[in-house]
C-alpha cells in the first residue's frame, strides 16, 4: 500500500511554523516603512524628521533582510514558495527609495 510521503505529512506542519516568524518580520517591515512614510519634515533644517526616516527605512530594510535570510534557508524554500517573501521584499523597495529621495 502506498500512502504520502513522510515529507508531503510534515510539510503542513513545517510551513505553519516557518510562516510565523516570516510573517511578523514582514508586519515589522510594514510598520517601519508606514512610519517611513508618513514623517513629514517641516524644512530642510528639520534634522529631527529627517534622521526619524532613515531610522525608519534602516528597520524596514534590515526586517526584509532578516526574512529573506530566513527564506533563503533551504526547509524554509521547500515549504513556503517565494511569494511569501514578496512583501517584505516590496515594502524593503519602499523604504530604500524613501531612505534615496530624503524627504
């Protein structure tokens, strides 16, 4: 009798628990590029707003590089595809073409 593979039955499992911490990396990246976002600087003199939105896209960027080391492990690409990764990806994207216009 032939039934699923052992790996077919852990990788439900598996792909729940790698989801997680993927998941929370990629909620952190969304808050920091929100944050990105949203700080407005009065002027050209506002160093305070200024150094919030670099701070802001350093988070989001070292978020997307945390999951996309954690990706580039080799259970975690067997068990999650790599559309699971697009939006820290995307969100990194934002944060770096904030972080090159300036504000």
């Amino acid at each position: 009798m032939t039934g699923p593979s052992p790996v077919d039955d852990d990788r439900g499992c598996l792909r729940a628990v790698l989801a997680v911490p993927l998941t929370l990396l990629t909620l952190i990246a969304a808050y920091f590029c929100w944050t990105a976002l949203t700080i407005t600087p009065s002027g050209a003199w506002d160093d305070d707003a200024h150094a919030g939105i670099t701070l802001s896209c350093v988070l989001t960027l070292a978020s997307t590089a945390t999951a996309a080391a954690l990706w580039l492990a080799p259970s975690t690409r067997r068990a999650l595809p790599w559309q699971w990764l697009l939006p820290a990806l995307l969100l990194g994207t934002v944060a770096a073409t904030r972080w090159a216009v300036g504000g």
